[in-house]
C-alpha cells in the first residue's frame, strides 16, 4: 500500500511538472533504475515501507518525452550571406585591402621681370605631402560593398616679393577619396563617391596657382546581364543614372593682384543604351544648376536631352543609317535654347557604286532672336573603270534670321584618274566642276553667331590659334566666352586673346599671359558677320589637280577658276571671279635611324575682294643613332603678301629641338630620362603688334624603385610689341610610394 502511495506522490510531482510543456507524457519502462530510486524516496518521505518483495512488478511512472528544439530565426546576416551565395561563416564586416601610400615634397620658384619699370616679381612655392590610400576594401563581402578610401594632407609655404614687398602665405593641402561599389557583381549595382583634389603651381607668366576640385556624388548602373536579358525583353540593354555635386576654386595671385574662379554646378543624368545585332540605340538626359559667386551673370539653369541611333541594314547590310538629335535648353542672365538634328544615309549598292545622304539642322533661340539653320546634300560615288572614278553631288541650303532668309543650291561634278607608276610611284589627276545658285532675303547686311564652338590649342603660343567659321567678321563684335567645366567665364581682347585678319576671315590666337584660358578649353565665340543684303546671283567654279608620288618625292599642281558677278555693297567688295594656283612639293627619308621630312608651298589667290601671295615652308626630322640619345627637330616659316582688301604682310615662324637621353641602369630597378629642348614662335604683321615667344628648358626625370625625382627649368620670354616679360622656372618633385 505504502508502495501504491509513494508512486501516486510521484506521479503527482511529475504531472506538476508538465504545466511547462505541451507535450503528451508517457509511461517509462517498470524496470527503470531511476523511477525505483525515486519511488523509494518519495515513500520514505511519505513513512511508509520501501522494502519490495523479490519479482514483484515496478509501479509504472510516467514522464513527458523531450520536445523536437526548433531551429532559431534567420539573421540579418545570414539572409544576406543567402542572397549575394556566400557561406554565413565567411562574412565579416569590414575587409581591408592592400595599403599604398606616398611621401612628397615639391619645390617651385620663379621670377618674372618686365621692361614697363624695374620691378621683378618673385615667387617661391613649397609643398610638402602624405597620401594613404586602402585599394578594394569590402564590407562584409567584395560582391557586396567594395571600393577605395584615402586622404592626402599637408602643408604649402608661399613666398612673393615684388618691389622690394614681401608678402609670406600659407595654407594646408587637404584631399581625399572614397569610392564605393555597392553589388559590383549584381546586373543593378551603385556607386557612391566623393573626392577633393588639391593642388599648387605656378604657371609661366601668369603667377601661382591655387587648385580645388571637390566631387561627391551618387550613380545608379544597370547593367546588360538583367532580367530584361532573361525574359528577352532587351537583352543588350543598359543605363545609368547619378547625380553629383561639384566644386571648382582656382585662386591665381600675382604681385599685388590676385584673381579667383569659383564654381559650383550640380547635375543629374540619366544615360540608356540599348544595343541589337545589326543597330544602337542610346540617348540621355541631363540637368545643371551652375552656380558662379565669381561671375554671378554667367550663373544658369539648363535641361538637355540626346537621341543616337545607328543601324544596318538590306540584304547585305550595305546600308547604314545614323541618327543623331540634340536639345538643350539653357536659363540665365544669358539665355540659349538650341536643338540640333543631323542625318546621315549611307547605301553601297554595289562593290563599285555608293551614296551619301545628309540633313543637318541648327536652331537658336536666344531672347526674342530666332535663327534656324537647314542643310542637305547626297553624294555618288561610282568606279566606272579600274583607274577611272566619278562623283556627283548636290546640296542645299536655307537659313532664317531675324532680318530675312538665305537660300542656296549647288551641283558638282567630279573625274579622279589614278594610276601606278614603276619604282613604286602613283600619277593621278583631278577634274572639278560646280555649279551654284545663291538668293539674299535680308533686310539687313548683317548677320549674327551665337556661341560658336571652338578650342583653346593644347600648347598655347603666339602662332597657334584657330579661324571663326565665317568671312567678313566685325571685329568689334566678336565675344569669346571659356566654357571650361561648364562655366561660361568672359575673357578680354588683348588680354587672354588677339584678333588677327587673315584675309576676308579672322583669326583667334590665345595669349600665354592669359590668367583665364587654359590649353584645351572649350571656347563659345559669338559675333556677327557681314553678307550683301536682298541679292541673286549664279555662280560657277572648275578645279584641275594634278599629283605624282613616289614615297620620297611628292609634286602637287592645283588650279581653281570661279566666275561670279561682282557684288560691292558700301565699302566692302563680297564676291567676284577669282583665280588661284598653288604649288606644294614634298621630299621624305625613312631609316632606322632617321625619318625627316620637308614641306614647301607656293601660292597665288587674286579676286576683286581678296588677293595675296603667299609662301610656307616646313621641316621636320627624327634621329635616333643609339637607343640611349634621340633628337627632334621641328620648324616651320610662312609669308603673305596682301594686295587686297588693303596692302598688308603677316608672317610666322616657328622652331623647336628636343634632345632626349635615355642612359642605362646604374642601379638595379633605377629608370632615368632627360630632355632639352628650346622653342622660338613668332608672329608678325604690318597691322598688328609683332609678338615672339621663346623658352629653354630642361627636364629630368629618375626613379629608383620607389622613389621617384622630377627636375624641371625653363627661361622664356614673351614679347607683344614693346612689352617683354621674361620669366624663369625651377621645379623639383620627390616622391616615396609605400
């Protein structure tokens, strides 16, 4: 009985327990060790006997089974691990790259002294710099965040006297980088970037430069492998959508004058492209909001827009289509709207017979002025026999201005004979004739450019410079903007610029004392021209060119004979017959060591509005007698000689020698170049002021290993009439990569 009551307190205690579980319970085996030592106890609890007879049956206990555990919840950095297919194990937060960095040091010093009284300007510059940089970081996984990080700082002394004045400045260098590449691997991915550069110099006649270009900014990638591949919706499809922020502060000083340019633009962009088997597709949009504290009227607003199609297409494919059409839409204190539109057809009939096809069409819309511009043409092309070729052409043109209309039409006809001739020479002649029709609608005798599309040469020196599209240009009218970084910055005539006539067209030459033009900058140059007004007139013109070639030696005859009636309207004479002749002779040497070249040209233009003679001559040579030493020598001198529309002569001439020397190692991993050289450009006219450039210089450049030294000088004088400057430069760079 004892025994029956030890085991119902026992499966009392035991049931007590099962509140905490839903499980069902069950009986554990009669003979369990452990269910007889706890009946046992709970019955000497309970006082009654514990003793049990020998094979005498076990009170059956029961107690609850184990419950299966449930698996915890996903994290957060396991679903991802899923998502980007990596195992859970393998993900940390940050993963740090390889390490680079660079210890520098720079020096710049120059002087610069003109003839307009007896100051000398000096400019001493020291930088010292340290960059780190950690390429291909990742956070978490390379295929999920990757990217670059770094910062450069340091410290820049300047030092400037002029007249006797010493003005000290400094400042601190700060720059750094960040790049990140989110789901690089993924067909929609990001990047997130923001950079800041910054940087002195000095710059030859100009002063010292202080340079900052801060970016940051966001993009959006859609990449060609997306799920528009796999549902073959468009399986060459991409796009690319950002916005960023940019900052532009360049700080010129000189002297006691000083300059700066402060610019900051923002922009959002959306670019798609599209590609097939046989065509392209792409187009983009954009929108800009320039900001210039430094030049609050050249601030604007601007939305554009661009469609470029290209396509094959027939049997063979032998006939190409392109597309382009471009609107931009600009809103400030100056204001332009513009739409562009050109169309190309290209059909090869046969092995031997093509065409070409072209409209073009140019609208301007500026205030209230309106200007459209129309063109079109087509072009054959046939072999009629193997050395035989003709060509046919047609255009036309149609122009509206606020004054009136232009109209236009030509036709052409062409021969081309070529034929080899023994010892491996080429004969070929030429034979042009056009016919032209041409009507004048305009009220008045003037017609205007809005920003004109030119460039800044990449070296800038008296004899470069460029030629306005159009003839008869009013000089006082001509405005010449930089659009550099899509600022539009004002410059000034016989201070950043000159205008030089050549013949009945003008030309730009950027001047190296500019503080504002820079090599390559884009350039908007708006003016008016001159064209007789509410005038017909047919014209015609015959062309005879005639060539021999023989590698070494080159011969080129050209004549050209217009008649046109002669139109004078005021004082200016704008068409009328002409003739002209020229003459270009050419002598060549190619060697192993030795390739040179020389050029000469005569020629003679007369009209009843232009005539001149002129004369060219260039040389050119490259001798190499030993992979160690290299010379280059360039040269060039021409003279005009102007009858009409007054008596005039301009002339240029130019020269320049580069010694290079490439030693051998001296040390192991040790690299060393070196160069001099000299220059001399120079251009005159009996009109203008005669200006003349020279410099020599030298430049070393020697890297051992890691460590890397630049050494650069230069002595140059600018002369513009009775103005010289002369200048002197000495740089050293040394740099350490870690």
């Amino acid at each position: 009985m004892s025994r029956c009551v030890a085991f119902a307190f026992a499966t009392t205690a035991a049931t007590a327990g099962l509140g905490q579980t839903s499980a069902a319970p069950v009986s554990p085996p009669a003979d369990s060790a452990e269910v007889v030592a706890a009946a046992d106890q709970l019955a000497a609890t309970a006082g009654a006997a514990s003793a049990i007879p020998a094979g005498s049956v076990q009170p059956q206990a029961w107690a609850p089974e184990a419950s299966a555990v449930s698996p915890p919840p996903p994290t957060t950095t396991s679903r991802l691990a899923k998502w980007i297919g990596v195992d859970p194990e393998d993900i940390r937060w940050l993963r740090l790259g390889t390490w680079e960095g660079n210890i520098g040091f720079s020096y710049y010093g120059s002087e610069q002294q003109t003839n307009s009284g007896t100051e000398t300007l000096a400019s001493r510059l020291m930088t010292e710099t340290i960059s780190i940089r950690n390429n291909g970081f990742a956070i978490l996984d390379p295929r999920l965040v990757t990217g670059a990080i770094g910062v450069t700082l340091g410290f820049a002394q300047q030092r400037q006297t002029l007249g006797g004045t010493e003005q000290p400045q400094h400042g601190d260098i700060q720059g750094y980088t960040f790049d990140a590449t989110a789901f690089g691997q993924k067909p929609l991915n990001a990047r997130v970037w923001a950079d800041r550069e910054q940087g002195y110099s000095t710059l030859p006649f100009v002063g010292t430069l202080n340079n900052t270009i801060s970016t940051a900014g966001v993009s959006l990638n859609l990449m060609q492998n997306s799920w528009l591949r796999d549902a073959e919706i468009l399986p060459w499809f991409d796009a690319k959508l950002q916005a960023y922020r940019q900052h532009v502060l360049q700080e010129f000083n000189y002297g006691r004058s000083s300059a700066s340019f402060d610019q900051t633009q923002d922009v959002v962009s959306l670019f798609a492209h599209n590609g097939a088997e046989t065509s392209d597709l792409s187009g983009g949009l954009q929108y800009v909001d320039m900001h210039l504290p430094s030049f609050p009227q050249g601030a604007y607003q601007s939305f554009g827009g661009n469609v470029f199609y290209s396509g094959d297409y027939g049997a063979d494919l032998g006939t190409t289509w392109t597309s382009a059409i471009a609107y931009n839409n600009r809103k400030g204190d100056i204001p332009l709207e513009m739409l562009n539109v050109a169309q190309t057809l290209d059909v090869h009939h046969y092995a031997d017979v093509e065409s070409t096809y072209t409209y073009n069409l140019l609208q301007q819309r500026s205030d209230a002025v309106n200007i459209v511009n129309q063109n079109a043409s087509a072009t054959f092309i046939c072999n009629i026999w193997r050395h035989l070729s003709l060509t046919a052409g047609a255009s036309g043109l149609y122009s509206r201005y606020p004054s009136g209309t232009l109209e236009g039409a030509t036709g052409s006809l062409g021969l081309d004979y070529t034929r080899n001739l023994p010892g491996n020479g080429q004969v070929s002649a030429n034979l042009q004739g056009s016919y032209a029709w041409a009507k004048d609608n305009l009220s008045s005798g003037e017609v205007s450019v809005v920003d004109e599309a030119n460039s800044a040469p990449p070296t800038i020196g008296v004899s470069n410079g460029f030629l306005l599209a159009n003839p008869y240009v009013v000089a006082s009218s001509i405005v010449v903007v930089d659009t550099r970084g899509g600022a539009r910055l004002p410059t000034a005539a016989n201070v950043d610029y000159t205008i030089a006539p050549e013949g009945n067209k003008v030309r730009i030459v950027v001047l190296p004392t500019s503080r504002v033009i820079q090599p390559n900058d884009p350039l908007a140059i708006s003016y008016v021209y001159a064209v007789p007004a509410e005038v017909a007139y047919h014209s015609s013109s015959t062309s005879v060119t005639l060539a021999v070639d023989y590698g070494w030696f080159g011969l080129n005859y050209n004549h050209t004979q217009t008649e046109t009636p002669q139109l004078t309207q005021g004082a200016v004479t704008f068409v009328g017959n002409s003739t002209s002749d020229s003459v270009t002779g050419s002598l060549r040497w190619n060697s192993d060591a030795l390739n040179a070249g020389f050029i000469a040209n005569v020629q003679r233009f007369d009209s009843a509005a232009l005539a001149y003679d002129t004369q060219s001559y260039s040389l050119g040579a490259n001798w190499t007698p030993s992979w160690i030493f290299g010379l280059n020598f360039s040269s060039g001198w021409s003279k005009t000689d102007y009858t009409l529309p007054v008596a005039r002569t301009s002339g240029a001439s130019t020269a320049r020698l580069d010694l290079n020397f490439y030693p051998p190692e001296l040390l192991p991993y040790d690299v060393l170049t070196a160069t001099i050289y000299g220059f001399r450009n120079r251009i005159t006219d009996t009109m203008l002021a005669t200006q003349t450039l020279s410099a020599v210089g030298a430049n070393i450049n020697y890297t051992l290993g890691k460590l890397m030294l630049v050494v650069s000088g230069q002595y140059g004088r600018f002369e513009n009439g009775n103005a010289r400057t002369n200048n002197a430069q000495f740089n050293l760079s040394l740099n350490r990569r870690f």
